[in-house]
C-alpha cells in the first residue's frame, strides 16, 4: 500500500491500486482507493470518462504502480451499496429486452448488422448498442424506433470482429482467456508469414482465433525481427 503523509507527520488514510472489472468492458482497468483494504468480488463503484459505473474489485495490483500511467488509473469512488445492486440489476434486464428488441427491428428493416452488446449506462440517461457489420448501415429508422420504445438517448457503436471477440470474451486453443481481453492493450499486425516461418501448420482452423482471424499469438514468437514484436503483458 502506498501511505499519504500530511504535513507534521499526520497520516491519512492508505491508497491502494486494484484491479476493477467494469461493466461494458471486457478487459480490466486499474482504479485507485482511498480506505479500508477491500476483498476480492467486492461490487464498487469507478469513476470513468463516460460517467459513473457499476464494477467488481479482482485483486489488489499496488506492484504495478510504478508502471500505470496517470492517464491509466481511474478512481474508485465507493463500494456499492444495496440500491446500487438493485439498480444494475434493473439494468441488466433493460439490456436484455433491449438486445432482443433491437436484433428483431433490425431484421424488421432488413438491416446488414449483427447486434453484439447493448449497455446501459449507470445514471440512466443512455442506452449503447455495438454492433458488427460488413458495410454502412442506415440505422436512423432504428434509432428512432428505440428512442420510442425505451425513452433515453441511444448511441449505436459500429465494431470489428477482433473488438467482438475481445468485448464477448472466450478461451483460446491454449485453453487460457483470449489475449485481447485478458492483457492486450491493443491490436497488432498480423500476418500468414508469422505462422511459416514458425513451422506453423496453415490450416485455417488451427491458426485462427475466436474472431476468424489469425490469432495474435503468432506475433510473439515469430523469428523473425523484422516487423515481429514480443509484447509481454502490462505488469509482468
């Protein structure tokens, strides 16, 4: 833990860096606190860009302090209380009947989309929709349709494959979690040549991750220097 000092020796209360699943994202941030030590699977409270949200407290990461930017720790304002808990339940069942409403009005208006996540932010004020989708899609009818039925604002966020498979999570061939939603802070070339020169086998089923394309995995023990990184994970 790291110990604040006030002037003339006073101290105050000890700070903390956890590790914090947040609702709507499938990687982990890193979030300070103030207080009393907190357990594993306490329910808090993190304060980020797009607001307050509901999150879970995985452990305790003071060790890696020194390697967080200020940019990457958020705040942890609270642990969430009994009304909270009610109130990202409710939630929770506004996102399902609105996952199923929207996938059926967009098959409704013949609509090139496949619907991934639907979030709904903790002060009630916006309803998120991530969808995947080949080409543009005119979604103003939708929208209109679900400001109607759900009377919030509605933001419709267009994604890849490889952020679907990192927002719905999974196992790789490893049998570990999926790189892009465990440590990998973002997506890295990557290329048929990085599976040859490792004596690879090409078929496509061996080689290709959960979002049908070539696994990121193949980066980090390419031979090969040129254009071939070994990215280790933040902390390790």
């Amino acid at each position: 833990m790291v110990r604040a000092w006030m002037p003339g020796g006073a101290r105050t209360q000890e700070m903390t860096l956890y590790q914090v699943q947040v609702d709507n994202q499938a990687r982990p941030v890193y979030a300070s606190w103030e207080g009393q030590t907190l357990m594993r699977q306490a329910r808090c409270i993190v304060q980020t860009d797009a607001g307050e949200t509901y999150g879970q407290v995985l452990e305790a990461r003071n060790f890696i302090r020194p390697l967080a930017g200020s940019g990457q720790v958020l705040r942890l304002l609270r642990l969430a209380n009994d009304d909270d808990l009610k109130k990202r339940q409710k939630h929770r069942q506004v996102e399902r009947e609105a996952f199923i409403y929207c996938r059926d009005q967009a098959r409704v208006l013949g609509l090139e989309m496949k619907l991934v996540q639907v979030h709904m932010y903790f002060d009630e004020t916006r309803l998120l929709f991530i969808y995947t989708s080949e080409s543009r899609v005119d979604f103003r009818e939708l929208v209109r349709d679900l400001a109607h039925r759900f009377h919030m604002r509605i933001e419709m966020r267009q994604v890849g494959v490889r952020d679907e498979a990192r927002l719905l999570g999974g196992y790789g061939h490893c049998g570990r979690p999926l790189c892009c939603c465990s440590y990998l802070h973002q997506f890295y070339p990557i290329t048929i040549r990085m599976a040859k020169d490792q004596g690879l086998s090409l078929n496509p089923a061996k080689i290709s991750g959960r979002c049908g394309r070539l696994m990121c995995c193949l980066r980090y023990e390419c031979p090969s220097k040129k254009g071939c990184q070994n990215p280790a994970p933040a902390g390790e």
